[in-house]
C-alpha cells in the first residue's frame, strides 16, 4: 500500500482536531507467552489508520499547534539480542517510508517530550476503548496520569473521530477489500471444488489454502464451517463435526488483505444437490438478499434495511406456510440477527450510526434458521454505497441453485 493512503488518514484526523492539540496513539505491545515464542497481540486497527505500520510498541503522534499541522513516530532502538529471538525493527528509514513519516525518534524520547508539549498545547486527543469492566485501562491509567501531571490540560477522546473517518472508505480502501474479497473467492472454490461427506474442519482447510497461498494479511474473523443444525447457532466455531450427506453446510469466512477485510457466507448442499425443501428456503433468502440490496443507497440506515427484509419475510413465510399470522415476532423465530453492519480494518467496523453515505462498505446478510428441519442458510455478499445506489463487491462469487449445483458437477474432485 502507498503512504499517501496514510498521508491522507492523518491530513483527515488533523482536520477533524481541535487546533493546540496533540494526539497519541499506541501500538500495541509483543507478550512473551513464557514459552520458546513471543508472539503479538492483534494489531491496534487505528495505529495503523494513521501509520501503515504494525510494528509493536510504537507511538505515533499527530500535532497541530496554531493551525500547523505535523506527525511524528516513536519506534524502538536496534537491539541484538532481540534481533536474534524476534527480527529487528524496522530502520528510521523504512518507518518514514511506509508512512510519509519524517520525524521519526526513539521510544525513550517519549516522556521529554509530552513534558514540552504540556507547556505548548491545550489538549491531548487519547483512544479511549470502550471500557465495560470496573478496572481501568492503558489508557484510562494514561489519562489520570497525564492530569496529576498536567492539571491545565484537557484530555480528549480521539475515538468519535476515527469511527467518523473510518466509517467511509476511499478508492484504495475499497481496493483492498476487492483483493480480500477476491482471495475468499478462490478459497470458496477450492472448498466446493472437495465438497463431500467429511468433517466440518477438513472442509474448512480449503479455503486456509487461499489464505496463505495468495499472501492475505489472515483471516477477518474465525471462520464458521456448519453443518446441518449447526448453522443455526450463528456464531458456531467448534468445526468439528462430520457433514452428513443430504445436509447443507454454511460458510461464513473472509480474507483480510493489508488489514482490509471480507465477509462473505454461502451455503452449500453437502452432496451436491440442493432438496426441493432447501431450494425453497434457499431461493427465499437469496430474493430477500436482492430486496434488501434495491434499498441500499445514501441515506438509508442498517436498521432500516434490516426492517425492509422482516417485512419481506412476514409475507414469504406466511406464502410457504412456516409463519402463520405474518407477524414480526413468528419471523424472529427463524432469522434472529441484523443484515447489515460495516466493514473495513474490522469485520465489524468502528462506525457512526447514521444514515449511509457514499464510500460505506456494509455486508448484506440475510439468514433463515429452521433447527427442527436441519436447515440454517445465510447468503452474505460485501456492499458499496455509491452516490446513486449499490455496487456487489463480491458478485463473482457463486451464489444461485443452478450455478453452484453446475459449478460442484463440473469441478469435484
Ligand atoms: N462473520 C460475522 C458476520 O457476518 O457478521
Ligand atoms: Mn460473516
Ligand atoms: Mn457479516
């Protein structure tokens, strides 16, 4: 990716910000697991908005102080003996390079200069992640700390701001997400391409396949492989059940690529051939996904997308006698989840609840689960808000009766 991706994130976040003022974002630290590896925490999605950058600890830190606006980062010094366990970090030279970053020094300058910045600025813009427990966090410690020091300075919330910006993607955002999208194609071919009577895992490690072969940065989320019943526990993870000839089995998987991620579910008949009583059920979903996608446009919100397929169902449930009044209540019998959130660095991205806007990117994801018939079927594709409606970004994936039936005929292995 190019830094001017980054350039631009930070020219946006300094715009947003209150001038005097400094923000700090942390990466997040390596732990060591007490055993032959250190290995990372998941990165810090919005350091590396800001940076490009996953390298651990780091410290980047946006000022903007009487209208002028610049970034600096704080990395970590060259040291051998971690070189030899863990690699080296990057050089002040790759740092600057990968993010447009100039004025890049060495973690231990930190305290320095936080001290003259107090004597300059006004306020310090924290990341405050939401905090549901009773113990404070990093940065809930750092702001106390930065107020017993500095009493004069206010401290801010940075996290309203990154959820607006990130809540629309730009065209090399969008791009990213294409390529992620693009590689979870490949991976659900490769799984229809073995499609048999086998575990659920065994199934699933085609599409890993995909992953690693074609450089993803990993996966968006744990995958769901779901068999028969299974399907209808939505967040199903176990994977370790045999599929069962006549079955259907649900995927719902992604590829992230530089960090932009997918999030794509099909069903597939696990021998082949959809029954009449899967098709049926199958084909209503697939309609209530293209209804539901004749509403996306600016302006329209999640919520009133996912009202517009109940509505749907009320009627084409009652049409083929599951439901029997046609009420919402009997509907959230059978599809019991939202149809729509956003998506971009996070599979459930940070954004602003309010009407959509040109360059959101939203799943579209309806669902129906009928335990007591072993069928739980959800079609999910990745969506773009244009200025005038819609675009499938994963439209090349198979998703019609005839077109996987055709496509698992001619390509079984
Ligand atoms: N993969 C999680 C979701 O579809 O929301
Ligand atoms: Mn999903
Ligand atoms: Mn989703």
């Amino acid at each position: 990716m190019q830094q001017k991706l980054f350039i631009e994130h930070r020219k946006n976040m300094l715009n947003l910000m209150e001038d005097n003022s400094i923000l700090i974002e942390f990466n997040r630290p390596i732990i060591n697991d007490g055993a032959i590896f250190n290995y990372k925490y998941d990165e810090n999605r919005n350091y590396f908005y800001l940076t490009g950058l996953f390298e651990y600890e780091n410290i980047v830190i946006l000022q903007k102080i009487n209208g002028i606006e610049s970034s600096l980062i704080l990395i970590n010094q060259y040291d051998e003996l971690k070189a030899k366990w863990v690699g080296a970090p990057l050089s002040k030279e790759e740092v600057s390079k990968i993010s447009g970053i100039n004025n890049v020094r060495y973690l231990d300058s930190y305290n320095s200069l936080i001290n003259q910045y107090s004597k300059i600025i006004k306020n310090i813009y924290l990341d405050f992640i939401p905090n549901n427990s009773n113990k404070l966090n990093d940065e809930e410690i750092l702001a106390k700390e930065l107020k017993n020091h500095y009493p004069w300075l206010n401290i801010l919330n940075s996290r309203p701001l990154f959820t607006k910006l990130r809540t629309i993607k730009n065209e090399e955002e969008i791009n990213q997400i294409r390529k992620a999208i693009s590689i979870t194609n490949e991976g659900i071919k490769n799984i229809l391409a073995h499609i048999n009577p086998l575990y659920e895992y065994q199934l699933e490690s085609y599409f890993d396949q995909a992953i690693k072969y074609n450089g993803a940065t990993g996966y968006a989320f744990p995958t769901i492989a779901a068999s028969g019943a299974n399907a209808c526990c939505l967040h199903y993870m176990d994977n370790n059940s045999k599929a069962s000839n006549g079955d259907l089995i649900l995927f719902d998987l992604g590829a992230s690529y530089n960090m932009y991620c997918s999030d794509i579910s099909r069903t597939f008949p696990i021998n082949g051939k959809f029954s009449k009583r899967q098709k049926e059920i199958y084909n209503i979903v697939l309609k209530g996904q293209e209804h539901v996608f004749n509403f996306i446009k600016p302006g329209i919100t999640t919520k009133e997308l996912n009202q517009i397929l109940i509505e749907y169902y009320q009627v084409e449930l009652k049409k083929i006698g599951l439901i029997k009044e046609g009420t919402k209540e009997e509907v959230l019998k059978y599809y019991y989840h939202g149809v729509s959130h956003h998506i971009g660095l996070d599979c459930h991205d940070l954004c602003e609840y309010i009407p959509l806007k040109a360059g959101c990117i939203i799943s579209n994801e309806p669902g129906l689960y009928i335990e007591e018939e072993n069928i739980g079927i959800r079609i999910e594709d990745d969506v773009l808000v244009t200025e005038t409606g819609a675009e499938w970004l994963s439209k090349d994936i198979l998703k019609t009766v005839e077109d996987i039936e055709n496509f698992i005929k001619e390509n079984k292995k």
